[in-house]
C-alpha cells in the first residue's frame, strides 16, 4: 500500500504490439481483453480474446506464420493457430474442413467456452486431402463454438506445422431427420423414431409391437420393460435413460444408484422441464438431461456436467 502512489506504479494502458504486460495484469498483448477491439489482434484471431466471428457458410484464409500456440487439441495441435467464433442462432448442421491449407493441420472444435470448453471434435489428415483435416460435427443446437485451425506438431528438426491456411464452413441451418440413424439430424431433441417427422414413415409406424413408437423420457417410459423409441435399446439400456456421463452408474428409474444422495442426476434424457419429474429440470442449455437446480449442488457441479460451464442463478442450469 506505501507503494500504490508512487510513480512507477501508476497503471499503464495495455499497448497490443510490444510483447510486454504494460498494464501488469498478467496478459500480455493479444491475450489480453484490452487488446480485444485491436485491428492486428483481430487480424491474425489468434487467441481466443480475438476469436474471429462465424455466422454463415463460408471459405477463411490467412497464415499462421509467426503466430503463438497456446491450445491443443486431443488429436494434435502443439503449432500456433487461429481462432474463430462460431455463433448459432437456431439448430445447425456444421461440417468443417481446411482442404486448400498449405501445411500439416489440425483442426478441432470446443462448444460454449473458448479455452475450458468441451471438445466436441478433432482431427488432424481426414480432409481426404495432403494433411487437410475435416470434422462433419451433425446437428449443433444453439449457442458459441471455437473452432482452431492449428498445425499439427512442433518437429525439433525442421519447426512448427504453420503456413497458409483454408477453413472451409458449411451450415445448413434446415437439417432433415433421417429416420434410423439413431441421430437428432433436425436438432429438436428427438431421434428417428421418437420424432414426429418419423411417426408415420414406413420405419417407424406401428413399429412398438404394433404401436407407434414414442420418446422413451422420464421415469415412466424408462421402467416400463418396453422399447418406447423403437431404437433397440430397452430402459436403463437406452442412452436415454442412462445420459449421464458424469454419474454413468445413474438410471433414471426414481433410485440413487451412485449413493450420492441425488436421484437420477442427469441420468434422464429431457426436451423441456415437462420431461423431468423430482423438482428437477432440464438442462437444455448444455446437456439435455434432467438434473436439480444447479444452486442447489454444495459446490459447482458444472465442471462435471457440462465441462467449460458454469452455474448460472437466473437459469438455474449451467451455461456456455
């Protein structure tokens, strides 16, 4: 505190091009939020402060030569990259790739948070292409995805993956249901069967021992002994019954199996809160599975649920 009124101490305004932390806040440049608005920073989008924003279908070039590392993903990714925010309004059918890239590429995707989100995809050679990489990611509800185009690896003989690079993003923002791919193509919550868009498909019609299939939600359907979606699967079998990740031993039939004092937590596949029963809702914001108010956890559960999250009071779920 003697210090604070001394000249050398006085703060200085965050300069984004001279490799130093001018303001001492422990972000230097770029990396820094200052450096946000920055024209070089928002140039190169090479760090998530700067993530270059993504709306529509489109082709991204630019180099990653002279740039910094500072994420990796699970299938490669030690060279700097760029860094894009993509930003869906409605349910979307998102396929990637950096074919035309002039180097070694990795390319992976984290949904909701730039630098803790879950990585919902990676891929270093599939682009079909030299070593372009490609992620077809289906259906993606709602919300904020980074994408990084990155190099592949740091090789101490010749440096790292970096050059010039393509990102190719295609958006279809009106997907249609296929009806026995056990996927939610349309990205309304329901898969094949269980979709009304299949209810009266050859596939699907009559197909529950003579009765339409339905969506096998709740406690109700997930304790009957009967196949309620026509996918196979029976119960505490179906992933909708079992949509945990974090409590995989959870079922959602009305009983604590993990002994943790909580009921079905996040075991119970949900649309809306309709489809949840305990005084639970539906985290629908993230996971899409029932689970009680995120303020009542002692401690925040968000990390587990939904990595890269985090509780939000007004919602009473975790959010991206």
């Amino acid at each position: 505190m003697a210090c604070r009124f001394e000249q050398s101490c006085a703060p200085t305004a965050e300069l984004c091009n001279n490799g130093i932390d001018d303001d001492r806040d422990g972000l230097v440049d770029c990396d820094d939020p200052d450096c946000a608005t920055n024209p070089a920073c928002r140039a190169t989008h090479a760090t998530c402060v700067s993530a270059l924003l993504v709306t529509a279908s489109g082709t991204f070039t630019g180099s990653t030569v002279g740039l910094t590392g500072e994420n990796e993903g699970t299938c490669g990714g030690a060279a700097p990259e760029v860094v894009f925010r993509l930003q869906l309004t409605a349910p979307t059918n998102v396929a990637l790739d950096t074919r035309g890239s002039d180097f070694d590429t990795a390319l992976y995707v984290r949904a909701g948070s730039c630098g803790k989100g879950r990585e919902i995809g990676c891929d270093d050679d599939g682009g079909g292409v030299g070593h372009s990489s490609a992620l077809a990611l289906g259906t993606l509800q709602p919300g904020n995805y980074f994408i990084f185009v990155d190099g592949f690896t740091v090789d101490p003989r010749s440096g790292p993956d970096v050059g010039n690079y393509v990102l190719n993003v295609n958006l279809d923002a009106k997907p249609k249901e296929i009806c026995r791919n056990h996927i939610d193509d349309d990205g309304d919550g329901y898969a094949d069967c269980a979709d009304p868009d299949c209810t009266t498909t050859a596939e699907c019609k009559g197909c529950n021992g003579g009765a339409d299939a339905k969506p096998e939600l709740g406690i109700a359907a997930c304790t009957d002994g009967v196949d309620d979606d026509c996918d196979g699967a029976v119960d505490c079998a179906d992933s909708d019954c079992s949509a945990s990740k974090a409590y995989p031993t959870e079922c959602c039939d009305g009983i604590d199996q993990n002994g943790n004092g909580i009921i079905d937590d996040f075991s119970c596949r949900c649309v809306s809160n309709a489809d949840c029963s305990l005084n639970q809702i539906c985290y629908g914001h993230t996971i899409g599975a029932c689970g009680d108010p995120c303020p009542d956890f002692v401690g925040d559960v968000c990390p587990y649920a939904a990595p890269g999250s985090t509780c939000n009071a007004a919602s009473q779920q975790c959010e991206f």
